[in-house]
C-alpha cells in the first residue's frame, strides 16, 4: 500500500473517531465531551485528521457516515445531493416499486409534494458538517502553541478549508430550504442556547460569500500531492463555487448595479480558474473517467473512493443501477435528439471509427438507468463541480450582465459551443447561437442538462433561471417540469409548481417540534 494512502486511511479514521456524535438538539449535533476536548486539536496531525473527517462526511453515501445504505429516518449527504438538486427537475424521476415500502415518502419529492414530515427534509448530516467546521474554526488557531510543527500557514490552510466546507453546507441548505438558522459557533455544552431562530436568504448568502472569501484568500493554489487538489478545497475550489453563489444571489437581486456587480465578479471568478491552467474539458470518449477513475483533469472538487484501500466504497452503484431507485426520464431523450447528433454524454454515443467511439456512459436507453456510476468496485466518484461548469457560469454570465449584448452573448456561444464540441467530438454539430438572452437561457438550460445528468443540479439551475427579475419568466422551470407530467397529473402538479415559495422545502416536523424558534417556510404553513 502506498503511503499516502495510508495517511489518509490514518486521517479519516480518526477524525470519524473525534466528530461521530449526534443528539436529538434542533441542529443534531452533540457537544464533543470534556475528555475529548481535552485530548484533541493538540497537534497538527490531529488537526488535519479533522478536516479530513469533514470532507468524508460530505462525500458519504451512508446515513450514519460509516455504514449503512438509505434510512427511513435519516439522509446521507449524497442522497440529499439527488433527491434536494436532482429528484425535482425533469430528467430523474423514482422507480416504481424499487424503493423500500419504509421509504415510500421520499417518491414526494418526485411529485412536488413533499411534507414536513418527510425523511427527505432533514438537514442533520449538513448541520454536522457545520459543526465540526465550526469546531475547526475555534480551536486550530490554538493548535500551533502546543504543536511546534504546526506553522501559520499551516493554520491559514486548514481554517480556509473549514471556511469553505461551512459556506459549502450552507450553500446547499439556502438553495434548498431558502431560510435556516445560521450558526457560527461549535456546540460543545448543554447549557448553549439551540433553539437558534431562521436566517433570511440574504443574510445566509452575505455569510456564505464571507467564508468563501476568507477561504479563497488562505486555501492553497495546488497541494503538494498533487491527488488531494481535486478532493480538497484549493483556491480554485473556492473561486468555482463563489461563482456559482454570485449567479444565484444576482438572480434573486431586484437591484441593477448589485446584479452587474454579481455577474462582474462570476465571471472574474471564472476566469481565474479557466486561466488557471489546471483544468481542461476530457475528450468525448473519455468522459465516462470523470467518475469510474477520478481525479481526471477536468474534476475541480470530487469526492474520494477506492474500494483498494480500506473499502472505501459507496452507495452509487446500487442506488443508480443494481437496485434502480431512479430512472431517466424520456424528457431527456427528446434534450439530446433535439440536437441530432450522437453525443458522448447521452444514451446513443458515437460509434467510430469518426468520431472515435465511446461508451454508454449518461444513460442506458433500455434500462433508463444512470450510468456515470456503473464501475463493478464501488467506488466511483461523485462530483461536485467539473470544468465544464465554469465555461457554462460564464457564460450565463455574459448573456445577464449586459442583456441582449451581440458581443456578451457572442462569447457565451462561444462557451457552450466548447462544451457542444466535446459531447459530439466532430466539427458539423449545430452550434449555439443565442442572439437574445432568453434565447441563451434556454440554450444554458439545455446544455447543462445534458451535460449534468444525475449530478444533483437540475432542479436548483431551474429555480435559478426562473426567479430572475422577480419571476419574470417562471416558465424556465415550470414548463419543463409539467413537461414530465400527463393528463391529470399535470393539472394537480401545475398549481404547485406555480408559487415560487413551493419550489423550496418545508422546515423538518421534527425541527419544528424541537426548536420553538423556528417558523415553517410559508408555502407550507
């Protein structure tokens, strides 16, 4: 066994050994013991072993983070991933009669009628995340005056990866629920107060990008082993998600010069990574790497999997293939036919000898299941964010900054004519060539859709495109989920789908009980 794997194995385990606590508290995290305290955050080692925990716990696949597959009382965090930014949108829906008759509920999701006490609205394993962010945040500042090994930099990495993995859980969180309490500060004592009340969306966005700040200022540009740059947080890392965190909080500002100054600095953001250097879009054939080998160059922030190391597998293979909880829907065979050509990214890939053949690797059109994850070991990579990504932000972007701009939107084409070219792999394919924004929104949510298959961002670029200015064209979203709907179906879902406040979760039963602080979203009061 290599070294370096051995040091992560060490490090994982024991942050898992330091951070595994729950309670029955409104945010479900337990105050780490006096004992605890008291051995821990003594040496860099230890220090980094926490973060270590974080990232694991982000990438988990298991309810309770070591074992166990889906529960009737609790989410993993890569199930929220599908069933919050998947589940919702038109292109993924649940397999009838394959998911677990205890877990019935969670189909809800897929009909966008989701309750309050739906196992599918709890926030526990991201509120963990949180907290022991927050744990990091207090006490490695301190790590260096009993560990001389330990340098400031050290410290600046460590805390910026702790700032980024906080705004990252609360960027899921603002998306999916829109209000949460914000908490800032480790719990560790019965005698805190955690009855903690609901933070607006504009106060959990100004916060998410001051850690995201703070966190592209101390992260690393690259780490010395050169595996961890995509499976932990660089500053490229860092700068990616700000982005997409600009693009969400323009869409939802009524101001013009905010909205210019957001889109201004997306595409900063944007252009640091694309001038990087670091990333690159992989060849069609290639594609399919992305998640049955990791760490290609197209990957920015991935999680880690190899079943050759301390088993360290997931869920994904069952889940998309062998058990078959979800199924593709054929909204998306009309997304890649409406562009003829055979696409590497689809259920029908190039067969060769020009362009090159490659495997099935979106989905199978028989099955309908999702094959990004399809590798016998179990240990594909779930991902975050790829490269393909950044091109398309910019590009959304451009066509928002300077609305209807010949030269923004010929640029934005330019982007997605990058991402057109690796799916199709020859140069005769039809090219964007949006000259309206509208027309360019349309065009971004049919590329990304294509592109982003089973990747948990459906149903959240949708809530995106439709509220800008102030919901003037809810049809961006509402279309295209009724789309997935017939008859009768369709008339019960369409008055749903038409109030914005539906298209963010209900706070949790059993939070709500909990904490009397806390107020239900309004659509569900």
């Amino acid at each position: 066994m290599k070294k370096r794997n051995k040091i992560f194995i060490y490090l994982v385990m024991m942050a898992l050994a330091v951070g595994n606590f729950s309670c029955d508290k409104q945010l479900d995290v337990k105050p780490i013991g006096k004992l605890q305290l008291g051995d821990f955050w003594q040496s860099k080692e230890q220090s980094v072993a926490a973060i270590a925990g974080i990232y694991s716990i982000l990438g988990s696949t298991s309810y309770n983070f070591s074992n166990g597959n889906m529960s009737e009382t609790a989410m993993s965090p890569v199930e929220s991933y599908i069933f919050w930014g998947e589940m919702r949108g038109e292109l993924l829906a649940s397999n009838p009669g394959k998911m677990p008759s205890n877990q019935i509920g969670k189909e809800n999701v897929d009909n966008m009628n989701v309750s309050p006490v739906d196992v599918t609205t709890k926030y526990t394993a991201f509120y963990k995340i949180i907290n022991q962010a927050n744990q990091a945040l207090k006490y490695i500042p301190g790590v260096g005056k009993k560990d001389p090994a330990f340098t400031e930099e050290d410290a600046a990495n460590l805390t910026g990866e702790a700032y980024f993995l906080r705004a990252y859980a609360y960027f899921w969180l603002v998306r999916t629920f829109k209000e949460v309490p914000l908490v800032l500060e480790p719990s560790e004592t019965d005698a805190q107060d955690y009855n903690v009340a609901k933070a607006s969306a504009d106060t959990l966005f100004a916060r998410i990008v001051k850690d995201l700040e703070i966190a592209k200022r101390t992260l690393p540009t690259w780490y010395s082993k050169v595996e961890y740059s995509r499976i932990r947080a660089t500053k490229y890392t860092a700068m990616t998600v700000l982005s997409d965190v600009c693009l969400w909080m323009a869409a939802l500002s009524q101001n013009d010069a905010v909205k210019n100054d957001l889109y201004d600095k997306a595409i900063s953001n944007c252009d640091a990574v694309i001038n990087s250097g670091k990333y690159l879009l992989l060849p069609g054939p290639n594609f399919g790497t992305i998640w049955t080998v990791g760490g290609t160059e197209e990957s920015i922030f991935e999680t880690y999997s190899n079943s050759k190391v301390n088993n360290q597998v997931n869920n994904l293979l069952n889940w998309t293939m062998q058990t078959g909880y979800f199924l593709v829907s054929t909204n998306a065979d009309e997304l890649f036919d409406r562009l003829i050509f055979k696409d590497y990214r689809g259920a029908t890939p190039p067969l060769g000898p020009y362009p090159e053949a490659g495997p099935v690797v979106g989905y199978n059109i028989g099955s309908r299941y999702i094959q990004k994850y399809s590798i016998n070991t179990r240990d594909c990579r779930w991902n975050f964010y790829r490269y393909a990504e950044v091109l398309l932000m910019k590009a959304e972007a451009l066509a928002h900054r300077s609305v209807d701009d010949p030269a923004k939107l010929a640029s934005a084409n330019e982007l997605v004519n990058k991402i057109r070219f690796r799916g199709y792999g020859v140069n005769e394919y039809i090219k964007a060539n949006a000259t309206s924004t509208y027309e360019m929104d349309n065009i971004l949510l049919d590329e990304r859709g294509r592109e982003f298959l089973g990747e948990g961002k459906r149903w959240f670029e949708l809530v995106r495109f439709a509220s800008r200015d102030n919901f003037l064209h809810k049809e961006l979203l509402i279309d295209r989920i009724l789309s997935g709907f017939n008859g009768v179906q369709r008339l019960v879902i369409a008055p749903r789908v038409n109030n914005p406040d539906s298209w963010y979760f209900p706070l949790n039963a059993d939070a709500l009980a909990t904490n009397p602080n806390l107020v239900q979203n309004p659509y569900y009061q």
